[in-house]
C-alpha cells in the first residue's frame, strides 16, 4: 500500500511544476 500513496504525490508534484512552467512561460 506504501506504493499505491507514493504514486499519486509524484503526480501532484508534476502538476505543480507544469503550472509553474505555465506560468512563467507567458511572464516573460
């Protein structure tokens, strides 16, 4: 079960490095 929590916290992680990019990207 251990896996199964560690899946889903790197795909938070992704969305928020994608918004960041996102946002950055448009800024300059």
């Amino acid at each position: 079960m251990g896996e199964e929590e560690e899946n889903p916290n790197q795909i938070y992680i992704t969305t928020d490095v994608v918004e960041e990019i996102l946002v950055r990207l448009p800024l300059k």
